[in-house]
C-alpha cells in the first residue's frame, strides 16, 4: 500500500460542501447522468439484454402485420400505418417493466445499500434507471421505424409531427418507468418485481386501441379502453403520424405523464429512502 | 498534533436502539472511537452487529439514542455525514457489468470527487489492492476475493475520514483473509479510523485494539483484547516431572508462584494450577525445581484465549440464523 493511505484522517481534504440549492441540483443532474452511464453500459455487458430488447418488439412488429393485418377491416389507412403508433407505445410499455427488474436487481445484490451510503442524491438511482431506459427505448423506436420503413410504413403528416410523436412516446414511457421503479422496490425479488410490472402493463396495452380498432370490440370493454392512457398515447401517435385533430389526444397523453410522474416518482424516492 | 488527535471521538454511541416489530435488535447500545483506532463488534450470527453498522452509516435510523460519527449526528445531517464515511457491507456490493475500474469511477463520482482525482484514484487503489492486472475485465468474472477487495477499494476512495467494514473476510478463503487482514493492518499503521465487525475471535485480536462484545443487541463486553482475555481469567501451567512420584514435592515447591497455593492440583500424571502469565516464567519454573532437585520433562503455559473469553462471555444459548 503506498503512501496516499497516509491521507486518510488527514482532513477532509476532497469532501465538497454542498452549495445551497444550486448546488444540490447540480450534484442531482450529475449523479443522475452518472447513473444512466452505468446503466446503459449493462446493454453493452449482456448481449442477450440488448438483443432480446431490440429483436423482440421488431418480430412484434412483423407478426402483427401479416398476421392481423388482413383480419382487421374498416380502416382508413393500411394496416401498418395503424399499427406502428400502437407497437410503439406497446414496446416503451413493455420496456417500462425493466427499470422495476433492474431496480429489485440491483437491491438483490446490495448495490442499493452501497448507493443509500454514498451522499448522492436520492432521486439519482431511480433517475438513472428511468433515463437510460428512455434512451434504449427512443433507439429501439427508431429500429421499429426502419423496419416498418422496409415493409409499407410511412408517416403522412410531416417530418415535425413524426419527431414530436417520437420524443412523445420516449416521455410516455418515461412516466410509465417511473410507475415501474415504484412498484420494482416494493418487489422482494427480480421475479416478483416482473410479475409487478407485467399485471398492469399487459392487460392496459391490450385493451386498448393499439393493435385493433376500439369499435370491434364489445362495448362494455370500449368504456374502459377509452379511458385507457395507453389508448390515449396511441391515438395521438397515429393523429401525429397520418394527420387529423391532434391537440386533444396530445394534451391527454402530456397530462397523464406529467401526473403519473407527479406521483410515482416521489413514491418510488420515498420508498428508496426508508428502503431496509 | 498527535495527542490532540487521539482525544478526538470520531465514533459516538450514546444509548442507540432499534426495533424490528417487536423484536429489540440494538438494545440500549453505547460505546465510542477515538481517532486512529480500530474498534471491533464482536457477536455471533444476529447479535445487532450488521444493525448498528447501517444505523451509523445512515441506512437505518434508530429508535432512540443519539449517535455521531465524525462529530455529525446520524439522523440530523445524514448527507454531509455520507461523505465523510466508507462502507463495506457484510455482502460485497461490486457491479458485475461494469469492469472493476468502472466501480471504482463510478463510486467516485458519486461522491463528488473531481474527476481527475477519481481517475487516478482508482489507480492508486487497483493498484495496491492487486487487481491491476483485472481493472477493465468485467467483474462478473471476478472470484470471492476478489469482489471483496474491489469493495473495500470502493470504500476507500474517496479517503473517508470513518471506515465501516461489516464482516469484511466472511467467505474468504483463509489466504485471501490473510491478505485482506494485512491491507487493514497498513491502513491501520497509517492511522486510519475503522469500525469492523466479526464473528472471528482471531481476526478482532488480531486486528482490534479495542473491543464491544455484542449478544442480542446488548453490549455485554467491553475493553481490550487482552482485557477481555483477561476476564476469563490467567495462564494455565501443566509441569510434568522426569520423576512422576515426586509430583506432590513439586507442587509444593510451585505453589509459592501459584495464583492460588491452595489449588495446586495434579491431573493425568501432571500438575496443574493458574499462575499469571508473564515473560522468563517457563526458565523460572524449571530453575525452581531444579534447585529442589527434581529435573523437570515438560513445561506449558496456557494463555486463555479471546474464544475462551468469548464463549464464556456470550454463554450457551447464541441464537443462530439471521438472514439479512
Ligand atoms: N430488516 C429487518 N427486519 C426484521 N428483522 C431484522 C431486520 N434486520 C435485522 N433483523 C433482525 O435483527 C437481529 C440482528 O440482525 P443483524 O443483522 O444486525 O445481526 P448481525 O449481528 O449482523 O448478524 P450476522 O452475524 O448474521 O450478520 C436479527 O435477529 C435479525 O433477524
Ligand atoms: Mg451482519
């Protein structure tokens, strides 16, 4: 051992003193992006996670359209064109689940316990979990695209409204991740943290107007799948994506993750705290 | 400097409990660390050890009681107190996607170090805990050993004024225990202050200098090593004659050495009685009774262990089987 162990009790020479609320938040902004980084970097460590997380919602994509595609009638536009906003917000729904998997992951192996002694800030665990899964989910929407690209897809409504339903699914899946974070720390387990996430996610995207249209269903389930966020955030994909009135759908969808964020995140950093 | 150092209490346990339900894990627990020392919790398997590691290292809050560590109390300013301490807990606690070098970075920016101190940092500390030669291999791949010492190197680096190590050898194969005991020994020369626990007599005698031996959330001990040992009681000698039908001659002889003249005893063809331990008595001993004319064959002397110390302190009953 050399002699920088020499320096330990020497003082507190590297110990920063937070800076008031400035620089509290500096330290939030930083600890949360030094998160993301870390989590990101599990894509690249586990090929298995990337690929299942990429080539999954691609073969979706491809079974629903031949499959579905000649059973589904009384659409205006072609089958894919429909179906690419539903896949889309189906794919950062089932994306969601993994900030809950990776959350009870990491408290499996005490990592939680390293980061709740370290003086990071709170919400960075959670904060870093959430972003770096937007960020794999705006990649794999951007492979969907391509591939839907190659077989039919096109957006009708121009460049600005396409992006502007991009970044509108990364932030509906942003909130969506939150939900997961929540229920991911109450899970004992990785398992259990799955099954937590996939309860709700599953049923919540499929009764709703991703993949079909709402009037070919009974009309009991029409009541509960128009109410449905997950319809809600499809209809103002496929409003921005082939044209049409947008600014309801699109309002709906923008209050739903800012509420869903508004009350999930401060119950999943609360659960972090007192977590034992 | 040095003086006014060591007067300094950068541990400060004031009468902590904590419950889990209805069950008193840290019961009324005081004791405290001066700067520079190694302290040890001592106590078997759910005494409350891993309990009031996370109660000082802010991962629990306690009950009552008041506790500080680096003059900062647990409960009142909890982040300023994270950055001066270092944990180790009683898992290791690696990130097994990342390489080691990358723990090491990341812990380090987590605790706000310039980045440029976080890099060669991890340098220094890759380097003197041996695992350069593994820095950017994921540690997934790591062995048991080594996955400690990365989280001790982790622990480490942002120098912290208060090291918590929570059974830092569990599960360590006896050579890499070795290892690890003489990188906390450097630490220690190096006036590193440190809180460790252990179920492991040798490892708190060895490494400790003073000790809390801890039973059902109870401190039930506390003092030195040597002063624990010493509870237990005095150095056992056994003498055994070329002769063996003078022994009762030579217990006379002895028992002006004796702790007790009175019980001097012969067992199994040898004599035997508790006498205080101290340096030439073996020379003495035989000197004595070859003054008395009876050559002596074999000589011991027992010292009581920190097991004897131990087991006689905690008793019969340990309760086995946490799970934490
Ligand atoms: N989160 C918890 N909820 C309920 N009981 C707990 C919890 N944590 C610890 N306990 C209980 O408190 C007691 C003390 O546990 P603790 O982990 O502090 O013991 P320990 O001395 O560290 O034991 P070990 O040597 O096995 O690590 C045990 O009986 C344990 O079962
Ligand atoms: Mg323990």
């Amino acid at each position: 051992m050399t002699e920088q162990l020499s320096k330990i009790n020497a003082g507190d020479v590297y110990h920063v003193v937070d800076a008031g609320v400035i620089g509290q938040l500096r330290h939030a902004f930083s600890d949360a992006m030094a998160m993301t980084r870390r989590n990101l970097l599990r894509y690249l460590r586990i090929p298995d996670l990337l690929v299942f997380s990429t080539i999954q919602p691609v073969i979706f994509l491809v079974l629903f359209t031949y499959v579905f595609g000649g059973a589904v009638k009384g659409l205006h536009t072609s089958y894919i064109d429909f179906l690419i906003p539903g896949i889309v917000i189906q794919t950062v729904a089932f994306g969601s689940t993994q900030t809950g998997v990776g959350l009870a992951e990491d408290m499996g192996k005490g990592l939680i316990e390293r980061f709740r002694s370290l003086p990071m800030a709170r919400s960075a665990v959670m904060a870093g979990r959430t972003i770096a899964d937007s960020a794999r989910n705006l990649a794999v929407i951007f492979l969907m695209i391509a591939v839907g690209y190659l077989i039919g897809f096109r957006f009708h409504n121009g460049i600005l409204p396409a992006l502007f339903s991009i970044v509108l699914a990364v932030l509906f899946g942003f909130a969506l991740s939150w939900i997961s974070a929540f229920t991911g720390l109450a899970a004992k387990n990785v398992e259990g943290a799955q099954v937590a996430s996939f309860i709700w996610i599953f049923p919540l995207t499929f009764a709703s107007a991703a993949f079909v249209p709402v009037n070919t269903m009974p009309g009991w389930l029409q009541g509960f799948v128009k109410v449905n966020p997950i319809t809600n955030a499809v209809d103002a994909l496929r409003a921005l994506s082939l044209g049409g009135p947008t600014a309801r759908y699109v309002l709906y969808t923008l209050l739903w993750t800012v509420g869903l964020i508004a009350v999930f995140a401060p119950l999943a950093v609360g659960r972090y705290k007192t977590k034992t | 400097m040095l003086v006014e150092y060591s007067s300094e209490l950068l541990i400060e346990v004031d009468c902590v409990s904590k419950s889990f339900g209805s069950y008193l894990a840290v019961d009324s627990v005081s004791f405290s660390v001066p700067r520079g020392q190694i302290f040890g919790l001592l106590g078997p398997n759910g005494a409350g050890k891993t309990t009031i590691v996370k109660i000082l290292t802010t991962l629990l809050s306690p009950d009552s009681g008041r506790a500080t560590v680096a003059g900062l109390d647990v409960v009142k300013e909890p982040r300023r107190l994270r950055s001066r301490i270092g944990l180790a807990g009683q898992y290791a606690a690696v990130d097994e996607n990342l390489t080691g070098r990358e723990n090491l970075d990341l812990v380090g920016r987590l605790y706000h170090l310039p980045k440029k101190l976080v890099r060669s940092r991890s340098a220094e500390l890759l380097n003197d805990f041996d695992l350069t030669g593994a820095a950017d291999r994921v540690a997934k791949g790591y062995s048991g050993g080594m996955r400690r010492r990365l989280d001790l190197a982790a622990a480490l680096i942002a120098e912290p004024v208060v090291l918590f190590l929570d059974e830092p050898t569990t599960g360590l194969d006896p050579r890499s225990r070795n290892d690890l005991w003489e990188v906390l020994e450097r630490l220690a020369a190096m006036g590193s202050t440190i809180l460790l626990t252990t179920q492991y007599l040798e490892e708190a005698d060895r490494l400790a200098q003073n000790l809390a031996v801890i039973d059902s959330g109870k401190v039930i001990a506390m003092g030195t090593p040597s002063e624990l040992k010493s509870l237990v009681g005095s150095s056992v000698l056994e003498v055994a004659l070329e002769d063996a039908s003078r022994h009762d001659e030579a217990a006379i002889v002895l028992s002006a050495i004796a702790l007790d003249p009175n019980k001097v005893e012969i067992v199994a063809g040898r004599i035997r009685m508790a006498i205080r331990e101290r340096s030439g008595i073996v020379a003495d001993v035989v000197r004595l009774l070859d003054q008395s004319g009876l050559p002596v064959a074999e000589v011991a002397v027992m010292k009581p262990t920190l097991d004897d110390a131990f087991l006689s302190l905690v008793g019969h009953g340990t309760k086995g089987g946490s799970y934490d």
